[in-house]
C-alpha cells in the first residue's frame, strides 16, 4: 500500500463518494432502520444521534462536496530560511499517518469525520458503536467501493468491529502504527480512550455551555437565542446548558415568564437558584455538581448574576471550554466578554449551536477540540496536518 496519495486521488474518491451515497441513499436509510429498530437503551441523545434521514443523507453529501472545493492543506509552506552556509530548510504541513477516530452512535461521523482525514492524507481507522453497526458497515462499504474505483487499497479506510475488551487491547496495544487518536462522544468514552490510549488523543465534544443576558439586551433576541440554543439539537454538544442573567435586567419578571412559557413549550425542566426558583416551573438546584453537569437532554439552569465580570468567572469554572455567549447592545461589554471568556467559541448575540465545522466553512469537522494544543474548536481537514522539516544541501556539515 502507498504511504502516500496525491490530491488527484484523494479528490478522485470523494467525488465517487458523493455519487455512490446518492445512489444508494435507500440502503442507507434501510441499514439505519435495523440499527433503530434493535437500538437498547433510554439514552436520548445517543438515539437522536443515530437517526439518519434525508436531512443527514443530505449533510453528508453537502461536507464531501465542501472538502471537495478546499485546497489541498498537505504541503503547505510555513516557513522558510536559507542558512549562511547554503542549506535551504522549509518547513511544510504534513498528514499525521493514521489517525483512529472512535465515536458513539453517529453514523454521519462515517462520511464527515473519514473525509476530512482523508482528504488529509491520513489513513483511518474506525470505530463506531456497536448500536450503529448495519449503519457503519454500510457506509465503510461504500468507502471501500470509491477506493477501488480509483485503484486505491481499501485499507486506507478501515473499519474495526471490536467490543470494549478489544478496543482497550488495541488502544494499549496496537497491532499497526496509529499516530493520533479522536474520540467523539460522551465523558464517559473520552475518558476511557485517554486511560488506555498508548499515543496522542485530542478531546473533543463535551459541551456545558453558557449564555448571559446583559441588561441592555434586547430581550426578544434573547430569548430566542436561549430557545434554539437549548431545544434545537439537545445531542450536541454545542447545545445551551446554562443561562446567567444579570440582576439589573429591566422588566425581569417579565422576561422570565416569557422564557420559561417557551421553554416548557419544549417541554424543557428548568433549574434555578433562590431568585430564579421562585417563579413557576423552576426548581432549585440543591448539587453543585450540577454546574459541571453536561445535560444532553431537554434540562436547563437559569440564574441571577451581578456583573458581567461575575458571568465570566462562572464560566470560566464551570464550562467545558466549550461555546459561550453574550447577548448586549454594548460593543464594548461584548468584546471584554469575548476576549476573558476562556471557551474554544465565543458569540455576541447568536446561539451557540453554530460551533459546528460545516457551520464555520470547513467543510464538517472531524472534531470539536476543546483541547489547546495542537488546535481548539472545531477541527477541519486545514487543522488535521502536522508539520515537516525539508533540508536541502550540497554537502554542509557542521
């Protein structure tokens, strides 16, 4: 097998990629439906993100196509010098090699997070859940279909159908080089890829996010910022967790009868502190924990705060580094909001839900890092290159 693929190649199974999942866009649909109709389990995120309908088919179709039009970002020149005694040394990106992407439930993550390494350079490994198992095969399937096409081996997109006690043998124990780890999914799977990987892992996904409520804030934005933020997507991790609103909001009470009447129109449980747990519908919060608590379901807090100072320290200990976001008509408020908070994403007046790589132009994402090295937020195929010393002579020696 090569070790390396040109951008005529990596395009050339792209492009037979998107041509394969619209033609087979009802064996898709049919593999999900067994994977739902077997699906065990109360968890609702994880079955909101096993469902693929047209919609998704759709997404998956629109992330190839965007990778597709993206320049190549294996090569790249970063920097260059020429040394006094001749030697011309560049450094440029390069793929990391292969990289095993180990996710829960999503089978969506098969098509955008395998094309963004792909197109890469890298090699992929994955493993999915086994509650989307027909689902996953199938796509891989279809991987290996676009690879034969254009004369590729199809272990460049490899597929590893382990239960836990394997998983954990392989990430302690490879029996291939792998150079980069990613799990997708819950705290639960990022901390057991971390206790058992035996190279590099990039945490991503979890969420605990944040929004405050300025007393300038027009308050009919907010709320609907607030509202699509939290019931839009609850699976996200980009989803709203928690609302901080600042004590000198003008008609409050208002306000709040407002926001929890469309809140529990989604039928969202409101927590509270001993202000905000005094209106109906909200109870108050009795654990602390809470505040680091990733919900992933229909549960929002809502609570007082007394400066936008006070906001930014809640969240800065609470959130997960995440997504947060200000509502205000003060730029000024709005910038030292955006540059204190310490989260991967921050917003001035806009939902949180758009901290998603399709969403900032990259064509999906393989991830959403929430890590500071190598690379925070979102990670596109620009983000997943490393980089390389070339050193050009003619017979230096020092």
């Amino acid at each position: 097998m090569k070790n390396v693929l040109n951008i005529k190649q990596r395009n050339g199974v792209l492009k037979a990629m998107i041509k394969l999942i619209s033609k087979e866009r009802n064996l898709l649909l049919d593999a999900n439906k067994e994977d739902i109709e077997t699906f065990a389990g109360e968890d609702k995120a994880l079955y909101d993100r096993l469902i693929l309908n047209d919609d998704k088919i759709d997404g998956m179709i629109r992330s190839l196509q965007q990778l597709l039009d993206q320049e190549d970002p294996v090569g790249k020149e970063i920097f260059s010098f020429t040394h006094e005694n001749g030697l011309l040394i560049t450094n440029k990106t390069a793929a990391f090699g292969t990289v095993l992407i180990i996710y829960e439930s999503r089978p969506d993550v098969t098509v955008e997070a395998a094309g963004i390494a792909f197109k890469s350079g890298n090699r992929i490994l994955l493993k999915g859940g086994k509650e989307a198992i027909h689902s996953n095969t199938t796509i891989v399937n279809l991987w290996h279909q676009a690879l034969k096409e254009n004369g590729i081996d199809k272990n460049w997109i490899q597929y590893l159908n382990y239960n836990r006690e394997e998983t954990q043998k392989f990430l302690k124990d490879p029996n291939q080089k792998i150079d980069l780890v990613i799990p997708r999914g819950g705290e639960r799977l990022i901390a057991f890829v971390k206790e058992n990987a035996s190279c590099p892992v990039i945490v991503s996904g979890r969420g605990n996010n944040f929004i405050y409520v300025h007393p300038d804030a027009d308050q009919e934005k907010a709320i609907d910022i607030i509202v699509n933020a939290k019931t839009a997507k609850i699976s996200a991790c980009n989803a709203l967790d928690k609302v901080l609103i600042n004590s000198n909001l003008q008609g409050f009470d208002a306000f709040m009868e407002k926001l929890i009447k469309r809140l529990k129109d989604f039928h969202v449980e409101i927590l509270g502190d001993e202000i905000t747990s005094e209106f109906d519908g909200i109870s108050e919060i009795t654990d602390e924990k809470i505040w680091y608590e990733e919900f992933l379901d229909y549960k929002i807090a809502i609570v007082m705060v007394s400066s936008v100072e006070v906001a930014i320290a809640k969240i800065n200990k609470y959130s997960g580094g995440h997504s947060a976001s200000i509502v205000s008509k003060s730029k000024e408020v709005a910038e030292e909001f955006l540059e204190s908070v310490d989260s991967a994403a921050v917003y001035h007046n806009a939902s949180t839900r758009f901290t998603d790589g399709f969403q900032f132009g990259l064509g999906g994402e393989l991830a959403i890092s929430t890590d500071k090295l190598h690379h925070r937020g979102p990670m596109g195929m620009q983000h997943l290159v490393t980089n390389k010393w070339y050193i050009k002579g003619d017979g230096q020696i020092r």
